[in-house]
C-alpha cells in the first residue's frame, strides 16, 4: 500500500513539474522576466567564452568531477526560495544542465528551462552577447 501512494505522490509531481530545452530567444525572453540564470560551468570555462550577462556562477561539478551537491544546493537555496520559482541553467553544450535540470524537476522543482546546445552551441552560435569573467 506504502508503495502505491508513493507511486502516485511521485506520477503527481511529476506531471505538474516541467523541465524545458529552450533556444536562445525563449531564454533570454525568460531571463527578461527575472527568472535567475546559473551557469553550472567551471572557471576556466567561464573565462574561455565568458557568461551571460547577469547569470550566477554556481559550479556543479568539483575539479575531480563529481557533483558537489552539498555547496551547490546550499548556493542555489539563496538565490530561488520556493520550487515553484522558475530556474535557467546551462552549461557549455547542455549536457550537464540537461542532467541537472532532470533531477532538479525529479526533485520538486516546478519550472526549470535550459539552453539548448548551451552557450557554444546555443547562445554564442545565435549570436548572443556574453560577458567576460576575470
């Protein structure tokens, strides 16, 4: 029984949860409204192609590769208060933010958007601007 109800606790939550691949355009239209951008690259990436402008630097991955969950979730508990608030992320081709943003909508969060192709392959490439970081 215990496992029927959390079963259906879960198909809920998921059906009212929505994790969205959107092109640049969308994006920045999304980014337009407020919604906070975090780009999960590391350092040498944001230097390599730079950001985009006003996008929170929050590395997922640790040097050695492995997720740092604890300091990323603690970082990302500032900056969205509520699982109904939604989120952009991306990173350099999308397939760590594809990743994230996966298990951020298995983990409650109701509206997560990220960029398809990432920065290289999505903004850069639709010829969007981005920042330098130093």
């Amino acid at each position: 029984m215990k496992k029927i109800i959390l079963s259906l606790a879960l198909l809920s939550a998921s059906l009212f949860a929505e994790f969205k691949t959107v092109d640049a355009n969308e994006f920045a239209k999304l980014q337009g409204k407020g919604y906070p951008v975090i780009d999960i690259r590391t350092p040498m990436e944001w230097k390599q192609t730079g950001i985009i402008k006003g996008a929170h630097t929050m590395m997922f991955f640790a040097p050695n590769g492995q997720p740092d969950i604890a300091n990323w979730f603690f970082e990302l508990g500032h900056l969205v208060k509520d699982k109904n608030q939604p989120v952009l992320i991306y990173c350099a081709h999308a397939n760590r933010s594809k990743a994230l943003g996966q298990g951020l909508e298995q983990m409650g969060f109701k509206h997560v958007y990220e960029l398809k192709g990432g920065i290289e392959n999505g903004w850069i490439k639709a010829g969007k601007p981005t920042v330098k970081v130093q």
